[in-house]
C-alpha cells in the first residue's frame, strides 16, 4: 500500500511522460529517421532485384516521380500537423473554460491526441529523409520500398486525421472527461486503499510526544504543491537515528518557501559522527508545480467537483452535468466507503512512534465530494433528487463507523431545501430520491424506515 523509493519516482516519473505532448512524438520521430536510414539502405543492398518481381506493389516511377510525391506528401502533412496542433489548442481552450483549468492535463496526456500528432511529424520528416536520397542520372537512384512506405504513412496519416476528428468530438464531452477523470481517480483508489474494512474496529492510534519538538525544518527549495512523500524513507531515517517526525502537510497542500515542512523529536541525543537527517529527510517530500494522482486520490474528486460547481454557476445553468458529475462521484465514494484508509501514524514494532502524516479519511472525502455542489446544486430539483439517492445508498453500504458523515449531509440537506425552496410541494418534489435525478420517484421517509430495518 506505501509505495517504496524507487516505486514513488518511478511512478511520479511516468506521471510526468505522460503529461507531456512531446514525448509520443518524439518517439515517432526517431522512429522515422531510423526507418528512413534503414529502408534506402535495403534499397541500396538490393539494388532492384526484388523490384522486377514486387513491381505490382512498390513504387515504380523515375527520380522525378519520386521527387514529385515525396515533396507533396512533405507539404500535405505539415498543413496536417499545424490543423492538428491548432485543433487540440482551441479544445483545451474550451475545455479549460467550459468545465475547469484542472481537466487540462487529461487532454495533455491523451494518447490518441499524441499519437495522431507524432505520425503527422514522423510522415513529413520520413518523407524530407527519404527525398534527399533521390538521384538523377547519371547515377540515378529511386528508393523503391521506401518511397512506398512513404505512401502506406501517407494513408495512415488520413485516416488518423479521421480518427482524431471524432476523437476530439467525443473526449471533449463533459461526460467523457468526468469518465475519464473517474477512471484515473478509481485506478488511485484501488493502489492506495487496496484493503477493504475488517470487521473490527481500529485501536486508537498512539500520540506524538506531549512536547514542543525539538527541531522544525524549514523549506529551502522554491514553494510548491506536495506531490509525492516517500514514507518508506521517513520511516527507514526515524528507525536509524531514534526521532519521531510529524509533516504538517499532507500530499495535495501547497508549502511556501521558508515555512515549516518537518517537526522532529529525538528520543536520544545524535552524535556529531551521526549528522543531521534533516537534509534527507526533506528530499524525501517531492514538490510540483500541479498536483497529481500518484499520492492523492482526492485531486480527482477536486477535478470532478469543480466541473459540477462551474455546471452550476448562473452563467453556464447546467445541472445534467452537475449529475453526471455526481454519478462519478458516486462510484468513488461507494469504493472508498469498504476500504481501510491507512492511519496518520506510523510505529515502529516496539510501538514507538516513528512518523506522523496527515492523511484525508473518510469525513474529508464525504465532505469534499458534496459539500461544495450541495451548497451551489440544492436550488437544482434535479442536483438535490442526486444527492439524495447518492445518501441514501451510501448509508446502505458503508460501515457503522462511517455513518455519521453521511447523516450529517443528510441534515445539511434537509435545511439546504428548507430554505431554497417556498412551496411544500417543491420541497417535497426536491427531497424525493432519484438515481437519474428525475421524478418524483419514492419518497424519502420510505427509503430511511427501510434502512432502518436492515
């Protein structure tokens, strides 16, 4: 469930792969200049003995012939790759605006975006490769199969071009974006919260000691947003020079410069021949300008949430979407409310303790995912209708433990439309339970005396 050193980088560096539009491409370029080199090599070594015999199948036409389509194969995809570029830029434009900043990042790291764009790039560059290696005579030379290749790039090309279209179409939907936003956030779930709910309940955690601590380490490096805290070296440093560390932020938090990022206890004093920790164990929390998924499964309930708020401002008026985006909230919450979140503390096997690390249990959840749409969405028949049915299910399924958060959206509910709304009759209307938010369907006092009989 914690990830160890290299896995924390390892994943934090792919993160970062993914989230760059140049990566795919790049590799599509080197691709084709390596394909390039390789296929006027094989033209040269077979030197149009196995053209008479594939003369049905590869290109067959003089210096100028190939001059001719290899040039226009170059100027046709690098009109493609400018469309390309200028469509994605006005469709992050236009996602950023009309559902959040935050979903950015989902079309930065869209394989079907980079892929189309590093094909378009490894055509014309193939093509330019392939064209300066054209002879007149007299010592005329026509690269056969790679002139040909240049061609099945070329259609290739096209039809991507209409792969892309439709892609783009589709993937800048709300509901695509919250899908894909969900399906990230559930992958985060199900690697930092793989354990379900034991029957027993948890012991108390232990205490940090009941003194000031003895030494605060304060941020050295340029501000920026946790993104990643190796736990397994924090805990690796307590057990070798005898402390207890507290972080008093958790992944997600922005930490200025010169502000508290560590609070050290020493259970023994440290030699002079021992050091100070306090250098390796600030490396061990890694900074960012943006937060990602690695370490925080929240940022995709913040990403999901903020697209619900900005559906629910009296500019855009779109509740759909609003229930769309809670539909997605939903499935989150319904997998968290089974999973064991782990403790803020870490011990050792004598029962000291080791290391303190904030962590978002299951009210921060609860209240992250609902507080900010019950607020703006309650004046919505239909956002209201949702939130009741998500309720009323997750009180179905989660553990007595967990109740009470649930019970407490539940009341914020009930006064929420006890004062949107003037008329019994809507307000009636707006506390009945749907799953679409559509209705009226059944009403709430039968669903909670049901409950109450389980």
């Amino acid at each position: 469930m914690i990830l160890c050193c290299v896995s924390i980088r390892r994943a934090a560096a792919l993160d970062q792969l993914r989230s760059r539009l140049w990566v795919i491409p790049g590799m599509f370029v080197v691709g084709s200049i390596v394909a390039a080199q390789a296929l006027v090599a094989f033209d040269h070594l077979i030197d149009g003995t196995v053209e008479g015999r594939l003369s049905g199948f590869l290109f067959a036409g003089g210096p100028e012939s190939a001059r001719l389509v290899l040039s226009t194969i170059a100027t046709a995809m690098l009109t493609f790759t400018g469309l390309v570029y200028t469509v994605t830029m006005l469709v992050l434009q236009l996602a950023s605006s009309q559902l959040s900043p935050r979903v950015m990042r989902t079309f930065l790291r869209d394989r079907v975006n980079q892929t189309v764009l590093g094909l378009f790039i490894a055509t014309f560059l193939y093509a330019l490769l392939v064209l300066r290696e054209v002879r007149s005579p007299p010592s005329a030379f026509v690269p056969a199969v790679a002139v040909t290749l240049a061609y099945v790039l070329l259609l290739a090309s096209v039809a991507s071009f209409v792969v892309y279209i439709h892609h783009m179409a589709q993937s800048i939907r709300a509901a695509s974006v919250l899908h894909s936003v969900g399906d990230e956030t559930r992958l985060a779930i199900d690697r930092l919260y793989p354990e379900d709910v034991g029957e027993e309940p948890e012991p108390a955690a232990p205490k940090l000691p009941d003194r000031p601590p003895d030494a605060v380490v304060l941020l050295d490096r340029p501000a920026g947003l946790i993104r990643e805290i190796d736990e397994d070296r924090f805990v690796s440093l307590a057990q070798e020079y005898g402390i207890t560390v507290e972080l008093p932020h958790m992944v997600g938090d922005f930490v200025p410069t010169g502000s508290p990022l560590l609070s050290i206890w020493y259970e023994r004093p440290l030699h002079a021949d021992d050091g100070s920790p306090d250098a390796a164990l600030a490396d061990a929390v890694h900074l960012g300008h943006e937060r990602t998924m690695t370490q925080d499964a929240s940022f995709g309930f913040r990403q999901i949430v903020d697209i619900a708020e900005r559906a629910l401002s009296p500019g855009v008026n779109d509740p759909t979407t609003a229930v769309q985006s809670l539909d997605q909230l939903h499935d989150l919450l319904r997998r968290l409310a089974g999973r064991r979140l782990p403790s803020e503390i870490r011990v050792a096997d004598d029962g000291a303790v080791l290391l303190r690390l904030p962590r978002p249990d299951w009210s921060d959840y609860v209240a992250l995912a609902l507080d900010e749409i019950r607020h703006y969405g309650a004046g919505s028949i239909q956002v209201a209708r949702r939130l009741r049915h998500l309720l009323l299910d997750l009180e179905a399924v989660a553990p007595a433990s967990r109740q009470g958060p649930l019970e407490r959206q539940v009341r914020l509910l009930d006064a929420a439309l006890a004062t949107q709304y003037e008329f019994a009759e809507d307000r009636r209307s707006a506390a009945a339970p749907s799953p679409s938010g559509q209705g009226p369907t059944e009403a709430p006092s039968t669903r909670l005396s049901g409950r109450a009989g389980r």
